[in-house]
C-alpha cells in the first residue's frame, strides 16, 4: 500500500497501529479510512489526504470516504476540495449529516450567511 511512508516519525501509537494493519491489508477501504482519520486528526492533512483519497481508489464514492476527505481538505484549508467532496459525499449518501455541517462551516467561514 502506498501508505506505508506515514509509519516513518508519524508519533502516534494508533497511526502505528493502523499503518502496520494498513501494510499486511492493503486493500482494506476501512482500515485505509481510519488511517487517513487518524492522520488528520493528528494535523498530518498531506499525509491524510493521500491516505483517504487512496481508500477513494480502492472503492469510489463511499460517503464516510468522501466526506472524511472534504474534512481533511478543510482542516488543510482547501475549501474548494473541501467543498467539492461535501458535495460529492451527498450525492452519494444523501442522508449524512456530516457534509452539510462541513459545508455550512465553509460558507459561514466564507462570510455567506445565506449558503450556511
């Protein structure tokens, strides 16, 4: 899996974890997923992105995937990504709350009080 290179001064046990099971399983959209999410929330957004939108290649157009990639995106500060996969995420799962807070927190960000 090409997310073998975040195991290198990643600092945290869980991303250790989660990259070791991401090497023997790396075709696992889930286990690609929860790397990604863990390198976010762990402020590694490149790194995430890379992760998340490999889980995209494994399986295109999962919603969880989708929208944890606009929130990487975002936490990056690219809200046009960011916005572009909110979006996606509910045309795909069009019942998630997740991409609609992403994309009223853009909009509010974005000083657009009509769009939020």
């Amino acid at each position: 899996m090409e997310a073998a290179f975040v195991m290198t001064g990643a600092g945290s046990a869980s991303v250790y974890a989660i990259a070791w099971s991401a090497v023997q399983t790396p075709d696992d959209v889930l286990t690609a997923n929860n790397l990604g999410v863990a390198l976010k929330d762990m402020g590694e957004y490149s790194k995430a992105i890379r992760v998340l939108q490999y889980a995209d290649r494994l399986k295109p157009d999962i919603g969880l995937i989708l929208c944890n990639l606009g929130w990487a995106y975002r936490e990056a500060g690219d809200n046009t990504n960011a916005t572009l996969m909110f979006e996606k995420a509910l045309r795909t799962a069009p019942k998630m709350s997740s991409p609609y807070l992403g994309l009223g927190l853009i909009a509010q960000c974005e000083n657009n009080p009509l769009k939020a």
